[in-house]
C-alpha cells in the first residue's frame, strides 16, 4: 500500500516504474531502486536525472540507491560505469547512500565489501552502505538538512518517498 507523499510542495516525481532500475526525485534527492538488472544505460539515466536535479537544487543533491533483495551482482561493465556516475557527479552530489536490503551473513558480506570499494574510491562526498531504507534516509537527511530540528522530519519524509518508489516497482 502506497503512503501519501509528504506535501504538495515536495513532490515526489517517478521518473519511470518498468525498467529493472525505477528513478525518482524527491525535494534535492535522487533516488535508484535497484530491482534486478544493474544495466549501464539505467546508470547513465540516472546520472542524467542527477545531473538535472543539480540544476534545479544548485546547493547540491543527495542520492539514495536501493539494492532490491534478489537483485543481481552487477557486471563489471556496470561496476565501472557507476563510479563513472559518482564521480562525474561529485561537482554536485554533497552525499550519497546505497541500501543494500537483506538480512543475514550473506547480506552482510556484500555491504562489507561495497564499504570495502568505496573507501578505496575516495568519493569527493560522504558515500555509506546501509541496511534499511530508514537508515539510507536518516545518513543523507543528516547531510542535507542543516536544521536539527527539521532533520528528523526530512528524514521520515525522504523515507516514504522511498518506500513510495519501491510501491510503485512492485505494482508495475
């Protein structure tokens, strides 16, 4: 069941809900759900999303990827072209988090290993793999949202925007 988008002022834009990579903007976020497939030209649409959401938001932008549960290991090919993405990006992405969603060791060794290659990247910008949606929220609100006491709002916000995104994959 869908949630209602937090306001009429930041409306949540579903950029598309068929493909295996579902893009979203949200206030200054964009947002990648990951559902199987990581494809180079989804990488490339989300760089473009990002890079037109920086134009509208030039004090920077904030994304948040979701590694859907049964998503495939991305191809070496698609693992070169998302650093390209980050890294064309970090004139204007102030930070970024990837929720790679699961549970169990499995889970818990890819997103030691994706810590692993992002610390060997050197993002320009803060870049952290989270376990939950909330705490993909809660990671970029933090870095985003200089207001202490709007933080948590923006956060939960952000959250259900998310959630939204990943509906709307599941109803396609």
């Amino acid at each position: 069941m869908k949630r209602p988008p937090p306001s009429d002022a930041d409306t949540l834009r579903i950029e598309n809900d068929v493909d295996d990579c579902i893009r979203a903007t949200w206030c200054n976020v964009g947002i990648a759900v990951w559902r199987v497939y990581t494809l180079v030209p989804d990488i490339d649409a989300v760089g473009s999303m990002l890079t037109r959401l920086a134009a509208e938001h030039p004090q920077g932008v904030g994304l948040v990827q979701v590694v859907e549960i049964g998503a495939i290991v991305p191809t070496a090919d698609a693992r070169v072209a998302l650093a390209r993405m980050l890294r064309e990006g970090s004139g204007f992405i102030r930070c970024a988090a990837l929720v790679y969603l699961g549970t169990g060791f499995g889970a818990a060794v890819v997103r030691g290993v994706v810590t692993g290659l992002s610390l060997l990247s050197r993002h320009e910008f803060p870049h952290e793999v989270k376990e939950s949606v909330c705490d993909g929220a809660t990671m970029v609100a933090t870095h985003l949202c200089p207001d202490s006491r709007a933080r948590t709002d923006f956060a939960r916000h952000l959250e259900i925007a998310i959630e939204n995104v990943r509906a709307a994959g599941v109803a396609s």
